[in-house]
C-alpha cells in the first residue's frame, strides 16, 4: 500500500483516503476525466460525438487493463469511475492513464485495509448501547498498560477533533470495551488497535427492523 501512495504523490494524483468499501467488495477507486481523455486522443471526433468516445473509454478501462481480479466501471456525464479490489491492476491504471487520472481512493496503509476488512456482528436490540452508541468493540485481555494507551489515543484524538465532543465512550469494564456513534471514528480506532480488537458489534433496532418490513409491504401493495 506504500508503494501505491508513493507512486500517486510522485505522480501529482490527488489521494483520497477511504475507510470503506466501495459496493461492500472494492477498496479502490480510479477516477478518470473521459473528457479529458478524449480530447486528448482525437480532438476533432470528440467535438462531434463525445458520448461515443465516452463509451469507448468505459470499454477501455475494462478491455486494456490486464485484470487480475473483479473491476467494475461506471460513467456519469465525463466522469469514468473504475473500482477495483487487486492494487497492482490500480497500478496499472495509473500506467496507462497517468494524465486523465482525477483521483484515486485507496485505503492509506495495509492496517486501514484490514480495518475495512474486518466483520462486525450484528445485534439485534430495543435500544443503542448507553441509549446512544450504533458500535461497540470489545477488546482482548488487556494489561494496565494497555489500557492506559487506549485511553490516551482516545483523549488525544478528541482533543484533535473538536466536534466529537461525546461521540465515543470508554469503559474499563471486564473486558474493556468502546462504544461509538460514528463508524469512522471506530475505523480510525481499529486501524490502531486492530490487533487487540477480539469483535466489533453493530446494534440493530427491533424498531428499524419493523419499519423496513413495513416499507417493503408497501413496495409490495404499490
């Protein structure tokens, strides 16, 4: 994953660090100006028919990649976006297209990867834990020492981002365990602990579980 950031900084390709998968499988994302592109390569028959270059471009992230793993490509108006889920066919993107490239989504290390990667059970319950928290993660056996550096990473990481304000809770219950509102905080947590984590859960409401049958009832009778 070192060797992906490098080449994208020396390459002047903006980077947009990701903490989730793209359709739940592709942890990377190659963004391409068609546009741009097609231009590039016939600039008279792109001012005739763009739409036709664009297709032919979509076709081209597909058809000129040596793909190793499962691609999937989108286009919305100029915009070819590529997902892919093996990093060295991200690389060979960036071979091929290293002029018309936007931007490239990537986890920003090998321990955000498996962050994104790991499970999280659900729960099904009446109320979020503490009445407020959608996460939880529950950790291994843990030393004193241990604890103290998750609780110094969770002081300092609120003191780096004023507007968490409550957003985590930590409880030094047996075994410890850390709540959280927001799924980003608890990915940026995993990527440090991700070690010591023994599971993460995800609480599910009775309630929201009622109302999406109710909803697809309704889809139905419609």
């Amino acid at each position: 994953m070192d060797a992906l950031i490098d080449t994208l900084n020396e390459k002047n390709i903006p980077v947009e660090p990701t903490s989730k998968f793209f359709f739940k499988s592709f942890p990377f994302r190659v963004t391409l100006d068609a546009d741009r592109y097609a231009r590039y390569m016939n600039p008279a028959v792109a001012r005739k028919n763009i739409s036709s270059i664009w297709r032919k471009v979509g076709t081209m992230m597909v058809d000129l990649i040596e793909i190793e793993g499962e691609v999937r490509v989108r286009r919305q108006g100029g915009i070819i976006s590529a997902y892919f889920n093996d990093v060295n066919d991200v690389f060979r993107a960036i071979e091929k297209y290293p002029k018309h490239i936007l931007n490239v989504a990537t986890p920003i290390n090998d321990r955000a990867l498996q962050a994104m990667a790991g499970d999280s059970r659900i729960e099904v319950r009446d109320q979020l834990y503490w009445n407020k928290y959608r996460w939880v993660a529950t950790f291994k056996g843990m030393t004193t020492e241990q604890g103290q550096e998750v609780s110094d990473w969770l002081r300092q990481y609120k003191e780096n981002n004023d507007e968490i304000l409550d957003k985590f809770f930590l409880s030094f219950s047996n075994p410890v365990r850390v709540y959280f509102t927001d799924e980003n905080d608890l990915f940026y947590f995993r990527v440090v602990f991700y070690e010591h984590i023994a599971r993460i859960e995800k609480a599910l409401l009775t309630e929201e579980i009622a109302n999406e049958r109710l909803s697809a009832e309704d889809a139905c009778a419609a």
